[in-house]
C-alpha cells in the first residue's frame, strides 16, 4: 500500500496534467488521495511545499528512467555512445509526456506549473531552475550507471578517457535538449542514432 506521502504525491500529479497548478486545490488532491487535508498540511505543509516535492518526484523517475536505459542498451551491448543515445531517447519521450520533466529540462517555468525548490537539483548539482542543469545531472549519472551495465565506460585509472567520455556525453545529452526545445519531425530513432554517431566522433579511439 502506498503512504500517504506517495499518495498525495500521485493524486497531485493526475491533478497537474489536466489543469494548471494555479487552479489545483489542496481539498481535492487530499480527497483524490483518500486523506484528510491536515494530513497533506503535515506532509507538505503548504501548497508551494506539494509543488516542489511533486517536482522532485518527477525529476527523480526521469533520472531513473534515464540512467536505466543507458544501462538497458550497455547489457544489450551497446557502446557508451549507444548508451548515451538510449539516454537521449528517453529524455525526448519524458519530455514530450510529462510536463514537469519539460519545464525542468528547459527551466520554463511558468504559472501552470508547480516551481522547484530553491535547493541543487536531486543528487547535487546546479538547480533545477536552470536551464541546462538537469542535463548535467543526468550525464553524471549516466556515466557512473554505464559500469553497472556490465560494459565499464573507461578504466577507473584512466582519468583523462573518463573525462573525455563525459564531457561527450554532455554534448550528446545537450544536442538531445535542443530537440526538446525546438522539435523535429524526425523520428526519435533516427534523431538519437545521429545523436550517438556525434558522441562516437568525440571518443577516442580503443
């Protein structure tokens, strides 16, 4: 069974992707939930405090799904620019399906949406509130999840390949924001496979 925490946070979330935040009420996300309103007042403490927890929830499942895919596509034997572009493929999805991941990726925000806390985005780093910033986090965590996909990105010793890998990685998870901004018609699969051939071009050859 879901807390009440984890409930509030998903009936917030249904309420958010069919009106804009400003007209979600608390009463209803404490009725969708199956709670009382003092109880989301306990959790969250205020309407902006639901908004910014609701925002890292969001984030945190599109880092998830991310670095997840990166290492689907290593086990499946990928090369650390395939895995990139897997990456690049999930973030085009999320972003097209979740508005929230949308305004994090981009830093719009707006009035239709729940705001960020003031704090680094989830798992360090620069804030969610600028644009650009939760790239950097995903490459991050990317590159550290390709060891765990069973095909290592670099030797641990090799200092000057893993920074040559990420610094890769980050202008293909940057080209794939471009795309989040100014959408194509191109298939994703086409747009992320021209996206992993630009990430292979800046690796070294093994």
């Amino acid at each position: 069974m879901p807390t009440a925490r984890e409930a509030l946070l998903a009936a917030a979330a249904r309420a958010v992707s069919v009106q804009p935040w400003t007209g979600v009420r608390m009463v209803d996300v404490a009725a969708a939930a199956g709670v009382s309103r003092q109880t989301l007042y306990n959790e969250f403490g205020s309407k902006e405090g639901l908004g910014a927890a609701l925002v890292e929830r969001c984030v945190e499942t599109f880092l998830d799904g991310a670095v997840r895919a990166a290492a689907d596509a290593g086990r499946r034997g990928a090369d650390p620019a395939g895995c990139c572009a897997a990456s690049a493929a999930w973030m085009l999805r999320a972003a097209r399906d979740e508005p929230v991941v949308h305004a994090a990726l981009t830093g719009s925000w707006d009035s239709a949406m729940p705001v960020p806390g003031g704090g680094p985005a989830p798992g360090g780093g620069r804030s969610c509130r600028e644009p650009g910033g939760l790239a950097s986090v995903l490459r991050d965590r990317m590159i550290a999840g390709m060891g765990a996909s069973g095909r290592p990105a670099a030797q641990p010793s090799r200092i000057p390949q893993q920074q040559r890998l990420g610094r890769a990685c980050e202008v293909g998870l940057r080209m794939a924001l471009s795309y989040v901004v100014a959408p194509v018609e191109a298939p994703d699969d086409e747009t992320c496979a021209g996206i992993g051939d630009v990430v292979r071009s800046l690796l070294p050859e093994r």
